[in-house]
C-alpha cells in the first residue's frame, strides 16, 4: 500500500504531457471489446492522447492510432474467421505461420512508422533471446505489431535486428507503466476476468488456459495503476480464438465501457 501511495504523490506532483492515456491488454479475439470501449469513448467525445497496448491491444491501438474508428475496424474483422488471417500450416519453429496476417496489416495500415500515428503507440513484445521486455514506440510499425501478436508456439516468432520476438503479453501484457506518469487520467480495459474451468479435453483448451492464467496476473496487479480499470465478466465465457463472435464481444465490452464511463463522469476539458 505504501508503494501505491508513493506513486500516487508521483502522478499528481508531475507535470503531464497528455491528458487521456489508455491501455488495452492482450485477449485474442476478446479483442473485439476494446472495440466496444473505443465506440463508447467516441460518443462521449473522449479521445486517448497515447496508446499503450500488447498483443490484440497493440493491434487495435495501432488501427486507432492510424486513424481508424471502432467501427470501422469492427467491420473489417468480424466476418473473419481464425484460419482466415493464419496458415494452418506446421511451421518449423510453431503451429501455424503469420505471413497471411503480415499482409493483412500491410493491406490496412497507412502508416508504416510509428512517427507516422496521428496517436503515439507503445507497443510491448516479449525478446526470447535474451528473456527481456521491450517496448516500442519508434521505427518500422508492422514488424512490431506482429511481434507482440505473435502468441509463443502458436505463431512463429517475429525476427527483428536478429533477435526473435512474441506476444508482448507473455511478460507485460497490460503495459501502464509504460504512459502512467505522462497522463492526467488513464483508462484501461483487461480481456482476462478469471473463472475457473473444470475441463481441459484439447490442446487448443491446455494453450489457452495456460497463457490465461500468465496474462490475468498482470491485469489485476496493476488496476491501482489506472484511474479507469474495466474487466467485463461476461468475457469469461468467451474463447480468445473466438474470431467469429466479434459482434457479441463487441456489445460486451460497449456496454461495460459506457456504464462505467458514465459512473467516472471524465471531464475533457
């Protein structure tokens, strides 16, 4: 508690770059609600000034940042199906290979640095090599985005400056450190409400319930660093490979956003 107070005295002594922060956690395809929280800050005329994001969550920041809306990326991807945007293929180093998702990044992002955003991203991925963090906020955009997509053995992994890189949730999945001390007030939604589950029959069951177990942690031990921390329930009941069910994640996360935007009362100017 003593840590959390001392932070706090930070936050309110600095001087801030950016009044709005979010970020928005990992989840697969539970994605979709942080289309959901992205269309109930549009109607409320809350923008985010910075964008903080790992896996799923760095692909939407970086859609937003580029200058997509909510629903406009909604429509893009909810008649995707999983097998849609990988090769369900063997590859040597993983399950499936991401070339067709490479693509479709490339076919939809304008901007090809992150200096090009009309939003500053930060985006977590996880080096295997040396076993460390890193964040990028700086250079080429896609490989990056790719990388902190990249679920480890499910995907293969992304090679930057000859170093191999991976879902930058394995080891930050809800990166707020990264903006809190830059933002008046932050907002951040975390895909990963936990719920025990009795039965694990496949192995895409074993995969998932493993790396939900990794990237829950790092939701709720850093609530206190938020001003807004959302967790809808109800996403519990959802796969991350549920592609196909974006309409229904998305409603989930629009309608857990906008009761508790309207409880915190944020004020834009």
């Amino acid at each position: 508690m003593i840590y959390q107070k001392q932070h706090l005295l930070r936050w309110c002594d600095m001087e801030k770059k950016f009044k709005i922060g979010l970020v928005l956690s990992g989840g697969g395809a539970k994605g979709f609600a942080h289309l959901g929280l992205l269309k109930a800050m549009e109607e409320r005329g809350l923008k985010p000034e910075i964008i903080a994001g790992a896996s799923i969550g760095a692909l939407v920041g970086a859609l937003y940042a580029d200058g997509y809306s909510a629903t406009e990326m909604l429509e893009m991807f909810k008649n995707n199906r999983f097998f849609d945007l990988v090769q369900p293929k063997l590859n040597i180093n993983s399950l499936l290979k991401t070339e067709k998702l490479q693509k479709k990044l490339k076919s939809v992002l304008q901007s090809t640095t992150f200096e090009e955003l009309h939003i500053p991203l930060i985006v977590s991925t996880s080096n295997i090599t040396n076993g460390k963090v890193v964040y990028f906020k700086s250079g080429l955009l896609i490989d990056k985005v790719l990388a902190s997509i990249s679920i480890p053995i499910v995907f293969n992994p992304t090679v930057i400056d000859g170093e191999y890189y991976v879902d930058g949730g394995l080891l930050d999945n809800f990166p707020v450190e990264q903006i809190r001390n830059d933002c008046e007030y932050v907002i951040g939604l975390h895909l990963h409400p936990f719920k025990k589950q009795d039965k694990i029959k496949t192995i895409r069951q074993n995969i998932e319930r493993t790396f939900h177990i990794i990237y829950q942690s790092h939701g709720w031990e850093k609530a206190k660093y938020c001003n807004l921390y959302i967790e809808p329930e109800k996403l519990s009941d959802y796969s991350a490979f549920d592609v196909r069910k974006g309409t229904a994640l998305f409603k989930i996360g629009y309608e857990k956003a906008s009761e508790m935007l309207d409880k915190a009362a944020i004020k834009t100017v």
